[in-house]
C-alpha cells in the first residue's frame, strides 16, 4: 500500500490561521500600529525599530551547502528552527525574503517553506503578498520612463548618450523574450530608438536598495544615487539629476514597511524584501532584520543559495552596514547534495551512497572552513529526506565532529517544531557558549581588486582572478565615480564554487574571470559579474503554471 503526502499547500490549506492581532500581540505590538492587509498579514510601522533592543538579542543566520538545482530547503529550515526555538521555551521570530512569482511559475516554486515548516497564508505571500514587488517594480519603470523622456524632450534635456544607459526596466516574471529589445520606435512621437531590456524584479536594484536602506530618508537618498549613464561630454548621471528619488519614493511608500505574518505553528514571521543571491545580496530587508530583533529575543534569518554567496553578503555587506552582529550559523546540507557533489546523477539523488556522499562531504567541509573565517562556528542542520541512510547520517556527523561542529537532524518537514528541539538546543548552546565573535572578512576601504581576491581565494578557493578588457575599463570608472571603497557582491553561479557550473564539490587549481562591472551605487555596492549571469531567466520546458488549478471557490491547487 502506498502512503500518500499531502503537499505543501494542502497542509497550509488545513492549518487553523490565528488573526493576525494576536501574533502581534505576543511581540507586544499595539493593535493600533497594525497596517491590516485582510485577517491573516499586516504591515509594521518602522517607529517599533529599536536600536537598543536590536543589541541585547541574538541573532541566527541560516545558510547552505552548495545547492542542487531543487534548493536544499534553508526557508523550511529557517522555519522550523523558529519554531522548535519556541518549543523549547525560546521566544523566537523569523525573517524571510518574499518570493518571486518568476521561480513560483518557473520552476523552483514558492519561497514559503515546505511540509509542517511554512509561513502562513502560503498563497498570499506566494502570489501578489502586498504590493511589495509590484511596488518595486513601478518605481524601477517610473526612472526608466523619466530617463528616456528626458531624451525625448528639449526643456531641461540632460544630453544622455543612450548608448551609456545601464537602467533596465523590470517585470516579476521569468520572460526570455524581454532580455534584450528595441524600444521607441514607430516615429518621432514614440521615442527615441534605442536598445534596452528588462530584468526580473529581484534584479532590479530598486529592491537592493530597499533591502539596504535604514529609513526612509536613507532610501530617498540610495534612490537618487543610482547610476543611469553618461552624458555625450562623458558627465555621469544620476537618477537624482532627473529629479526621481521623492517621485520613487513615493510608490515605496508602504513597501517599505516590514510585512507580518505567521508560522504554521503560530509564531511570528516578518517577510520582507526578496533580491536572489547568485546577481544582488540574497537577503531580507535590514528594516525586517532590524525590526525581527527589536521585537523578539531570537531572530531567525536566510541567506540566498550556498554560503559561498547569500552568507558571505550578508556578513561582509549587510551586517557591516547595517550593524549587525550574528551570533549562530547554521549550514543546511542534505544527503541528496552530497550525493550530487559526489557523482550521482539527478536521476540518483535518492540512491543511498556512502561512496558519494564520502566524495561530496568536501563540499560541506569547505563551507564549514568559510564560516570559521568570519569568527563563527557553525552547526550542521542535516535536512532529513526519506531516502537518508543512517550510515550516511552517522559518517557526516562523524566528519563534522573533527572539525567541532555539531551535525543534527532536522525534520521540520515532517515533524515542525518537535523535529526541530535537537537543532534549536545546539543553536542555543552555540550562542550561551559566548565563543562566536562575528567579523568580516574584509575592509571596505581596502581596493575592489583586493576584495575581489580575497573572496576568490579564501571563499571560492580559487587560484586568482582574471579581468577582461571590458572589466578593466570598469575599474577605471569606478575609480573615477568615486566607488573604490564600496563592498563587492559577487555575480556568480549558485552550482559551483568557482563560475564554472560543472566543477562540484570542492574544485582546485581553478581561476576565476570577472567579465565586467556593475555599479550599484545606490545600493552601496559594486557588483562584478562573473561568467553570463541571467538577469531575466526564461520558463522551463514544462514550466510549474501548467499544474495549476483553481476552482470556483477561489481554492488553489498545485502551487508550491
């Protein structure tokens, strides 16, 4: 007899959902400072930030192992910890990035957790959630039309060479067609002809910088700072040249509030922000972050991919601007990616393997390693799957336990928060050991070259770095726009270490190539782009959307 699982959104679907007042109210937040988005979602007022509380509570990154293209589950595992912390009499809150309806369409599905570990209403914050994204998006398209008015027109014309013009217009969904285009044309009314493209919202740099800005005022001024092109005298312009910042602003009014919602189990969850972490920062919000510590005494929160890109920007670009300071790393690995780095086939992911996962292992290892080097150590969150074999449980923990770290198996898909207990406690045990003492890996005012290297060599394990032609000369505008001193985040593939997608597990001997820049002044930081990064991924074959189903009712199927 065949057992069948429910799927992710039938378990949300049966799930009794507290009003949203009531999870308020065990932060202790007035009624009164509740934005009700319906029963169930709220918007918070950036007022309940509290820079004193933020330093007196503890927070707990979540990061993985190199993924798998399938993820290896850090938003089930970021859930279920919040929720076994609170088991075990921790009050703890999560913090998460909104999803993007590109991979809920595509491929991948949503971004709210999976099994007994979800954030609640699952569709809403799968779907439209609050308007944050659609926001974003108008914003970003709101600088793309002032810019090319500004070419069209002769009153207050800028003289921008359209050539120069690096501002992409965006849209939240995976469309090939739209990467690369030609727009105003059809006559003299319509425009002046020039080439363009969009990218995907989480691309946008608008959600860089409200995903960096600390107040409103702040992202009034990250917004003006953003770098549109040149003019025909080589002048740099900015979008506050065109006068756009308060215009911006102005549609981001409400998305800039943190969102809250709540956990399967009735806990909090504050979920805000949602840049991927192969081409931007992979994280929340610092507003949500901040707002999670200022309200609840462990904060739990994801970084995008493997460590060697969502943690690595988190801790070198996030937590430095920002003031943050983790105390707990937690690694989320799985069998099925070990397996993976060791050889198996897609087609054998779930085919016990001790040889493979033996193989593999050094992938973790290398992980590990990395997140000693910001004063970390870090505990092995083992993301149970069915086809998990105790020999291959026992010789990780085994192998983790040589280096001092703790490997504890996670069941919060299965179990929730009562299979979350063992790893909460080693969490909490990592934190009262008073041991981790997070810095970064480097300083900001050392060159963007030595940055660049230092996070090749010490996080990629590359031999050096490689510039072309096209990454040179955009150095030297660096240079010139004044951004030397600006931390890098890395533009790279989520498959490999290296910007090479098929060297698994822990490559040697290998170099990088940065093929060219990006300028990210606005968000504060340079973004040097390794290999062709997508910007605007396209559906699959068979994309997820084709599954879909939704009645009469309003009651949706197929979404996870």
């Amino acid at each position: 007899m065949t057992t069948k699982f429910l799927t992710d959104i039938e378990i949300a679907q049966a799930a009794t959902m507290q009003h949203i007042t009531k999870i308020a109210d065990k932060l202790s937040i007035k009624e009164d400072d509740l934005e009700l988005y319906g029963k169930y979602k709220a918007k918070l007022p950036l007022h309940l930030i509290d820079e004193a509380k933020i330093k007196e509570n503890h927070l707990i990154l979540v990061t993985a192992m190199t993924p798998t293209p399938a993820g290896e589950g850090k938003t089930t595992t970021s859930i279920g910890l919040t929720e076994g912390l609170n088991k075990i009499g921790k009050q703890a809150a999560v913090v998460l990035r909104e999803p993007s309806l590109g991979p809920v369409f595509g491929i991948k599905g949503g971004a709210a957790g999976g099994g007994y570990s979800q954030v609640l209403p699952m569709e809403d914050i799968n779907l439209h959630f609050t308007g944050d994204f659609s926001a974003i998006e108008k914003a970003n398209n709101l600088l793309s039309a002032l810019i090319d008015n500004n070419l069209q027109n002769k009153v207050g014309n800028l003289g921008i060479d359209p050539r120069t013009i690096k501002w992409k217009r965006v849209m939240d969904m995976n469309d090939r067609a739209l990467r690369d285009i030609t727009i105003g044309l059809g006559g003299t009314a319509n425009g002046i002809p020039r080439q363009d493209g969009f990218n995907i919202t989480p691309a946008s740099e608008v959600m860089a910088i409200l995903c960096m800005s600390e107040n409103f005022e702040d992202l009034k001024t990250r917004l003006g700072n953003i770098y549109v092109g040149t003019t025909f005298d080589k002048k740099p312009i900015f979008a506050r040249d065109l006068k756009a910042e308060n215009a911006m602003a102005i549609l981001l009014k409400d998305a800039v509030k943190p969102n809250l919602v709540q956990t399967i189990e009735g806990n909090a969850a504050f979920i805000h922000g949602g840049p991927f972490a192969n081409i931007a920062q992979g994280t929340n919000t610092v507003l949500a972050t901040k707002m999670g510590l200022s309200l609840s005494k462990h904060v739990v929160t994801e970084a995008g991919f493997g460590a060697d890109l969502g943690a690595e920007k988190f801790l070198d670009i996030k937590c430095v601007s920002a003031g943050l300071k983790p105390e707990a790393v937690v690694i989320v690995a799985t069998i099925r990616a070990l397996r993976h780095h060791g050889g198996a086939p897609k087609e054998e992911y779930n085919t016990p393997s001790l040889e493979r996962v033996k193989k593999g292992f050094s992938n973790l290892e290398k992980h590990i390693e990395n997140i000693k080097k910001f004063g970390l150590n870090p505990v092995v969150a083992i993301n149970s799957f069915f086809s998990d074999s105790e020999e291959e449980i026992k010789f990780i923990q085994a192998q983790c336990a040589t280096m001092n770290v703790q490997a504890i198996v996670a069941k919060g898909w299965a179990d929730g928060g009562n299979g979350m207990t063992d790893l909460a406690q080693a969490v909490v045990s990592e934190i009262e050991s008073g041991k981790n003492n997070f810095k970064p890996l480097y300083d900001w005012k050392s060159s963007i070259t030595s940055k660049i290297e230092t996070i090749a060599k010490e996080i990629y394990g590359a031999d050096g770095v490689d510039y072309s032609k096209q990454a040179l000369s955009d150095l030297n505008k660096m240079d010139q726009l004044g951004l030397n001193e600006l931390p890098v985040c890395m533009a790279k593939t989520q498959k490999s270490f290296s910007d090479n997608d098929f060297l698994l597990a822990r490559p040697t001997g290998f170099r990088i190539t940065v093929r060219e820049f990006e300028f990210a002044a606005g968000a504060g930081f340079v973004i040097p782009i390794l290999g062709n990064m997508m910007r605007m991924p396209g559906l699959p074959a068979i994309p997820a959307s084709e599954n879909m189903f939704i009645d009469n009712n309003g009651k949706i199927s197929g979404l996870s």
